[in-house]
C-alpha cells in the first residue's frame, strides 16, 4: 500500500471510492461555487465520523477579508460513508483489500456534505474539515484535520440543493438519513495485522437497552446487528448470526472456510432513535475456533458508542 497524498479531479467526485488507501482529499467538488451552494467534500475514513463530532470552517484567502473565518459546522448536512461497486476493481483488488489492515475497518470512505454560508465572501478561500474521531490508520501521515482544501467563492446567489428526485410521489432527498444511527461497534482494532486464522468467533456483549421516554426495554426486532462490509469477506464466505437475551447479545462470525481474522469481526449494534445504552456496553466474553470447532486463543475485542 502507498502512503501517498490523493488528489480528486473536480469533475469525478465519486472516484473517491478509489482512494481507499485511506487518503484525504485536497480538493472539494465542485472547485468553485456560489455562496449558499452545496458542495461535497472527501474526508479520509476517521473511525466514527459523524456530523456531531465533526466541524467546518472556510478562511478567506481574498485581500478584502484575508484571514476572517466563517464556522460552516451548523451548515453540515450528513457524514456518511461511500463504497465501490462490490463486484469492481476498486472493491476486489490489493489496495481495498489491504485497507481494513491499515485501518481496522472496511473499505470505505468518509464524504461529507456541506451547504456553503449565504454571507461568504467572493473570492479565493479555504475549507478546513476537523473531527474528533479517531483515525486508526497510523501508516498514513495525512489526516483530514490536517488539510485545507482551496475553494472559490463565485458572484451570485448560490441555493442549497434539495437532490429531487422522480418517484411516487416525487420529492426531495433528505441528507439526514444518510447519517449513522445510535450504536456500538465492536471492533478488534489493528490485531487482525498477525495473520491469525479461524473458522468462528463469538462475541457476547452486555449490551442494556431502554426506551428514552418509559425505559422499558427494546423489543429485539427494532435492534440491528449489521457487518462490516470487507472485501474479504466474500473470499471467507463470512456469516453472520446473533441472537439475545436479556443485556447481552451473542454475535458469531463464521467462515466455513476456515479463514476469517480478526479483523472481520467488526459488527454494529444499532438501536432506535427513541432509545439509548443505559450503561456502555462491554465485551463479556470471546471465544475463537478454528476450522474444526476447536477453541484457539484470539484478542479481546473493544466496544465504542457512536452517539
């Protein structure tokens, strides 16, 4: 894999799949706009990205109002995450492949959208993306905190875009749903880089779970257990299953190959809305076999809210 600094060409935005190198973007899409516009920027892949732990600013580079900041934050539309078509190159080959080794999570990239300040001034300027969350790829130096992204502020009047869309009816996208909903994800972090191989692993984790306004408990239909998608996994054959009772939940990943790591283990619990963890959750216990249902020894995998 290359530690290398990406560059999205202005009239490709969504090639940014590509970049699954864990590189940060230096330039939004589109170059230019008019204050008021939408614009989409490529933000690396933080681990947990997410609009409320994440802040934009532009600086004006224009000798008028050199150097005054703008906060865009209360302007951030969604954070969500794009991948490649699975059956593509992008998904298949080495550098997709070689990513969750790099990063502990699939073969992704963060993208964010960003409706730009009526009140901008015109002229040349820069955006800067900065996030909390942690980035959990230390082979690369470049980070998307560490980025200032040129962008031009045009004459005119920009507007928001609403993303219509022909349907029955026909209507307006809504950004928001593309943001992450209340969950945990349990993670093995970088241990997968070992090489060490297994036919299954079982998770439990003590996991409370509680309406926010009765604090009765969630029924198990509206919870989700949902995989990260690695490009390893179809090679793997990887299953998933889980199943719950009481707090705790069991997740078992299984290969009936016999060539799972670790790494593929990466899962998502996630809740409603209208609920919440009532403590944080934490792994009670993991158990690792391999491809003939003999216990083997594995890391103790980490649990992280994302809010």
């Amino acid at each position: 894999m290359k530690n290398s600094f990406c560059v999205v060409k202005p009239a490709s935005i969504f090639l940014v799949v590509l970049l699954l190198s864990n590189c940060v973007a230096v330039q939004p899409f589109p170059l230019a706009a008019r204050a008021g516009d939408t614009i989409t920027v490529a933000a690396g892949s933080a681990d947990g990205m997410t609009a409320s732990n994440t802040t934009a600013t532009f600086t004006s580079d224009a000798p008028a109002t050199l150097g005054q900041v703008y906060d865009l934050t209360s302007s951030i539309r969604a954070v969500t995450k794009i991948y490649p078509d699975k059956t593509s190159l992008a998904w298949t080959d080495s550098i997709a492949g070689g990513m969750p080794y790099s990063t502990g999570h699939g073969a992704w990239q963060t993208i964010v959208l960003l409706d730009l300040d009526p009140g901008l001034p015109i002229g040349a300027g820069h955006l800067n993306i900065t996030t909390t969350a942690p980035d959990t790829s230390p082979f690369f130096i470049f980070k998307i905190s560490d980025v200032s992204q040129p962008l031009e502020i045009l004459p005119g009047a920009g507007a928001s875009n609403d993303f219509s869309y022909k349907g029955y009816p026909d209507a307006v996208g809504d950004f928001s749903l593309l943001n992450p909903r209340k969950q945990a994800i349990i993670t093995n972090g970088m241990n997968g880089a070992a090489g060490s191989i297994y036919g299954a692993i079982e998770v439990v984790v003590n996991a409370p779970i509680a309406d926010i306004s009765t604090g009765n408990a969630v029924a198990d239909d509206s919870i989700l257990v949902v995989p990260d998608d690695q490009p390893q996994d179809s090679s793997a054959q990887k299953q998933l299953s889980w199943k719950r009772f009481g707090n705790e939940i069991t997740i078992i990943v299984m290969s009936p190959k016999g060539s799972l790591n670790e790494l593929q283990l990466r899962s998502s619990i996630v809740i409603p809305e209208s609920a919440e963890f009532t403590t944080p959750p934490t792994v009670a216990s993991t158990t690792y076999y391999d491809i003939n249902g003999s216990v083997i020894t594995g890391p103790t995998p980490s649990v992280a809210l994302v809010p």
